[in-house]
C-alpha cells in the first residue's frame, strides 16, 4: 500500500487508486463471475441477502459490481458479493459489472476495506480482517484505527479474539455468543476449560457483567500449586481488586500477598495484547 491515509478516503477512492485500467460498465452472465479468492467474509445472513433480492426484484441492481479478468475461469470479484447473490436469488442471469484489473494483493486490500466499512462481518471474520491488514499491509494498530474510525484498543481488543479455540471462535460466527460473553474468556488460559465455559454462557444466556464473575469465580477455583502464604481466596477484598483489574485490562489478573508485600501478575497472549496492556499502562508511550 503506497499511501496508507488514502483508504480513510473511502472505499471508492480505493477502488480507483488499487485497480487500472478498464471502467467501461458491461452486462456479465453472473455464472462468469467467480467470488474473490480472498474474500474476508464467509458467512452470508440469508434473512438480509432476501431482503436485498426483493429489493433488486423491484428495482433492479442500481450499483454495478467491480470485477477483474480471471483468465479462463471468467472474473473475480472485487466488489459486490452480496449484490451478485441477492441477484442469484432474485432469478437474475446478469448483473451490471465494471472491469477492472487488479492483482491479488489489489484485491484482497479492497475486499477487506469494503466489508470492514460496511460494518457486517462477524466478529472473527473482523478480527481476521484486521489482523491481516496489520500483518499483510504493514498497517499498526493505531493507524488502522485511524482509518475505520475506530479507536486502537477496540482493534487490539478484536484481534485477541483470534486466541480463543476454534469451537469458542465458531459460536462467534454463529451467534450464539456475543463479544461481551466470550471476551472474558481469554483470561482464562486452558482451551478446555474456555469451551466448557463458552457452552454454559450460551445455554444460560448471562450477560457480559454474569461473564465476567462467573470467570473470576472459575480462575479462583482452578486447582493450582501456591507457594506459602499466597494469594487470596479468603481476602474479599483482594478478589474484588483482582476482578476489577481483569476488566480494566481485559485480560486473566493474579494478585498473589506474601507477608506484607507480594505481586500482581497481568497475562498476554502475544505481542499485540502486550502492546495493548502497555498502552493502558503507560498511555503516553515509552518516551
């Protein structure tokens, strides 16, 4: 990405800055049309895709779907999946379409920019999104934020996500969990014990403050080695602290009292949920 400010211009000014060549507007058979390879977004509501094919069926599709040659296999969408299934559904053959041509990184960059714009990923598809952006484009976290008009814990906090076990990540997509519900999970370190949790969240339905009490009530209970005079159970006190501190930071918190002193243990799954601790730590940076 040779400019990176250019995508907070929107996802038009992408499209013309990523793509070249082409900009005639064509009619295309849409069983020409392949979905991009690279596409963010695999999960389509049909319930909204319905709602856009009836729409179609009376208005017909007023936005022209971008597409790049593909060779053989026809064109690959850059933009407009949801426009090309809706007009599938709605019993359409053809659909307006600008040719353009791209490359893969081209289009994958548009792809995620569009469907983060248009705010109707799920929550892993986002966090996927996001983190292929800072990994793939050499976006930080901050500047991402920046773009999307997003603040840099809410990107930091999205990608922790991906830590979660694919069956905690999977009730994600599904809906039946909610960010709120399975954020609190991360602070607790056993897979295992994260999808036993995540099932008893969904089936009891608890709200995001239920969550995160029946985490602290689980991360104080878990059977562990201490070392003398550690730690807590019997200190109200100490586990209130220790709850809060687990909101504020979003992650597991250990406050473990040795005599008159002792220590407090903050855990991190990786280098951008460090950065993300450091920057509530010290919000003005190491300098």
């Amino acid at each position: 990405m040779k400019d990176k400010r250019r995508l907070g211009r929107g996802l038009g000014a992408l499209i013309d800055e990523a793509v070249t060549g082409g900009g005639d507007m064509i009619e295309l058979n849409l069983d020409q049309i392949k979905p991009n390879p690279l596409q963010p977004r695999k999960e389509f509501d049909r319930e909204k895709l319905q709602e856009l094919a009836d729409s179609i069926k009376e208005h017909g599709v007023v936005q022209a779907v971008v597409v790049s040659p593909a060779g053989r296999a026809g064109y690959h969408l850059i933009a407009g999946e949801r426009r090309c299934r809706a007009a599938r559904m709605a019993g359409l053959t053809k659909i307006p379409a600008l040719i353009r041509e791209a490359d893969g990184k081209a289009l994958l960059e548009i792809a995620l920019i569009e469907n983060l714009q248009r705010e109707d990923l799920n929550p892993v598809e986002e966090a996927r999104a996001y983190r292929r952006l800072t990994k793939e484009f050499g976006l930080t976290q901050e500047e991402l934020g920046r773009i999307l008009g997003k603040s840099r814990p809410v990107i930091a906090n999205s990608i922790r996500l991906l830590a979660l076990p694919a069956r905690v990540q999977q009730a994600l997509i599904e809906g039946r969990l909610n960010v709120g519900q399975a954020r609190p999970l991360l602070g607790i370190a056993d897979a295992a014990r994260q999808e036993e949790l995540a099932g008893l969240i969904a089936e009891r339905k608890l709200t995001a403050r239920e969550v995160e009490k029946l985490i602290g009530a689980a991360a104080e209970s878990k059977p562990k080695k201490k070392r003398r005079k550690e730690a807590e159970t019997g200190d109200p006190l100490t586990k209130e602290l220790q709850n809060r501190l687990q909101r504020q930071f979003g992650t597991r918190v250990r406050i473990s009292r040795r005599g008159g002193g002792g220590s407090i243990e903050i855990s991190f799954y990786g280098e951008e949920d460090l950065e993300r601790i450091i920057s509530i730590l010290m919000p003005g940076g190491l300098e």
